[in-house]
C-alpha cells in the first residue's frame, strides 16, 4: 500500500520522542510503501511546510538520543503568535497536509498537543496521536513516555539531597516539575524517601508541614527533604484564589473586573516562587536553616531510560498498525501493558491527575510521610 504519513513534536520536550519518530517510521517503511515526512518546530512548522524527509538513515540512531530531532515548539493551531497578532492557522495547515497528499498526521505530544491536533482532526484531517509528557497528566492511558525517565532523574536529586541536608541539618525544599499533577513529585518522594510530598491534588497547611519537621527533629533526625510540586498551592492561598474568581464572575463593572484579572496574574506569579516562600516560612517556624532546589528542565533531559525507550517503540509501532486499520482521531494509549486507540474526543479537555485513593498515595502515608494535610 502507498502511504503518505506527516510526523510532528509538539509542547515540552521530553525522552522518547526520537524512539516514537524512529518506531513511526521503520515500522512504516516495513508494513507500507511509504513515505514519511517530519515537519520541524511542532504546529508551526506545519504551517509553514518546513519538513525534512525521514528516511531510514535519519531514524538511525537517535532511539537513545534526548530531545527531539524535529524540534518542537508550544504554538497552537487556533491561537498561533503571527507577527503581533494571534490568529486560527488552520487553513494553512490544512494546505500544508493536503499539499503533501498526506494520509495521516501523527502527532506526538501532552494535552496542549491532544488539544491542537483535536482541532485539525476538526478541520478534515486524519489524525493520530501519542501520548507524551513527563507529567503523565494525559488521561485514558496508564503512562505518557517521558515520565519514567523524569521520574529516575527526580528520584535521584532526591536521593543525593539526603546526604547534604542531613550533613548540615537542614530542611532542603526540591521543586519538582509535573505542572497541575503531582504524578513527578509523588513518584519521585516516594522512591526517593522524601519527608514531605506536596503535590497540587492536596493543597497543604504550612503548620502541619512544619509540626512534621519539629517531630523529624525530636527524635533525633535534624534534617528534612520537601518534595513540591511545582503546581502544590497552600489551602489558604486556594481559598484566597477561588474567592476572586468567585468575585471575578459577580464583578459589575470592567474596572472591577480587568482589576481581579491582575490580582489573579500576580497570584500566578508569587506561585512561581512557592518553594522559596515554603522554605523561609518553614525557616522561621522550625529554627532550621532552609534551602531551596529547583530541578526543573533537568527533568526533561537526556536520554531515555529503557521504559520509555520502549513505550514509546510500542506506541509508535501500534500507531502503523491504526493506519493499517484506518483508525483515525485517536490517541494510541497503553492500557495493561497493550496498546489501545482511544477516541480523541475523549481525551481533550480532560487531565489525568493523581487519585486521593492511589496506592503511592496510601502508601506514602503508612510509611509516615507527611502530605501537608
Ligand atoms: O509539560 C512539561 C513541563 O515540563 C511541565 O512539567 C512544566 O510545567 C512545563 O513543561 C515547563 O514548560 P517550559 O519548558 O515551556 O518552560
């Protein structure tokens, strides 16, 4: 069968895109007659018909690479920055695809990416995605490539931590990425035998936190690590935060409103710096000296561990087996160790985040770790 498949990377990048795009396309070349295209820079290189061929010896070699070799970028289909404006580039795309005789558009990426594709799946394109993300926020499938390596990494700056805090008994705050879920900074606590996890799904009491570090420090253990989430929020600064969206949809006039606006921007800015308003407010409640480690990007770099390299082979293998099929507007999920196409439509808008009654979770608290509530 002749076949024309365009492949992209869009949203964060994360390990195991190159093992996707090389898993697309050998398997491609040994089902079909095909011909594979990669366009550069996520959504706007689509646009803008920057493609490189993906040959076989482009697909060599990069299944242990980092990164992604088509680049990506976080443009959306519908609201994409042209010159000064935002605008619906839709119909270029569109072009682009129709341009190529393409067959299918493979996308590989997180829920912004979900999102993106949805709306060309909209506009008459057939579309198949992967799930990809170090945050493992997507729903519908047990795991997105990505996590598992961000995970080691964490766990591992987690690990290392212990042997400095304790030797200068000290709390260390690490800020681990995850955006709204807390699947990272969980994962990560749990393996590294973190003392605190905060993750965005428990929003947490300083005071209780702290009461944990003063009951570590009685029984002889001067020493704390805090596992943050990026995307964890104190339940006071919830509260506070839902007040003026509540406020923000009473507001009667503009002034009211464009002024709730700003002080629900300046709240996402001082969430930013949460980890070091948790270490200076911990400072002063425990009497121990406080130091904040950011990991961020470090998270998404590097080479894939072996679980990712071989998710992301499996996805992209099933995703020639969908076109072989001609199933189309799905994301391919994994599902119990099996592969499964999952409608996008059931995907979109939605995030996976971290049940109150999951097992790391649970687990987490029979082994005393305190969760900040
Ligand atoms: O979605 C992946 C992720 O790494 C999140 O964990 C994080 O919030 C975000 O991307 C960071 O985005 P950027 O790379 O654009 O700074």
């Amino acid at each position: 069968m002749k076949i024309n498949i365009g492949v992209l990377t869009a949203g964060g990048d994360s390990p195991g895109l190159n093992s996707a795009i090389r898993a697309i396309g050998k398997s491609a070349y040994q089902k079909f007659d095909a011909h594979v295209i990669g366009f550069l820079d996520g959504f706007r290189g689509l646009m803008q018909d920057r493609h490189v061929h993906l040959d076989s010896a482009r697909l060599s070699g990069i299944l242990t690479v980092g990164g992604t070799i088509l680049g990506t970028s976080r443009d959306k289909p519908d609201r994409m920055m042209v010159g000064s404006k935002k605008l619906d580039m839709t119909d270029a795309m569109l072009e682009v695809y129709n341009k190529h005789h393409l067959d299918v558009l493979v996308c590989l990426g997180g829920g912004g990416t979900q999102k993106g594709a949805h709306t060309l799946m909209k506009k008459g394109m057939n579309i198949i995605t992967l799930p990809k993300t170090i945050d493992n926020d997507i729903p519908e499938t047990d795991q997105t490539f990505g996590f598992d390596t961000a995970l080691g990494i964490a766990t591992e700056a987690v690990d290392r931590l212990h042997s400095t805090a304790h030797s200068h008994h000290r709390i260390i705050v690490v800020e681990i990425m995850g955006h709204n879920t807390g699947w990272l900074a969980l994962g990560a606590g749990v393996a590294g035998g973190a003392d605190v996890i905060l993750i965005p799904e428990i929003p947490y009491d300083v005071a209780k936190i702290s009461d944990a570090v003063l009951a570590r420090s009685r029984s002889g253990k001067r020493f704390s690590i805090i596992a943050v989430s990026e995307g964890a929020i104190a339940v006071n600064d919830l509260h506070a935060q839902m007040e003026l969206i509540s406020q923000k949809d009473q507001a009667m006039t503009k002034e009211e409103r464009k002024q709730i606006t700003d002080d629900l921007s300046q709240f996402k800015i001082t969430q930013k710096e949460n980890a070091f308003h948790l270490a200076n407010l911990l400072e002063k409640s425990t009497g121990l000296e406080s130091r904040v480690t950011i990991l961020g990007h470090l998270q998404r770099g590097g080479a894939p561990s072996a679980t990712d390299r071989m998710l992301a082979t499996q996805l992209g293998a099933a995703c020639i087996d969908c076109i072989d099929k001609g199933i189309y507007g799905v994301m391919v999920a994994i599902q119990g160790g099996y592969t499964k196409p999952v409608p996008l439509d059931d995907i979109v808008g939605r995030c996976k985040s971290v049940p109150l009654d999951h097992p790391w979770i649970k687990s987490a608290r029979y082994v005393g770790t305190c969760l900040g509530d």
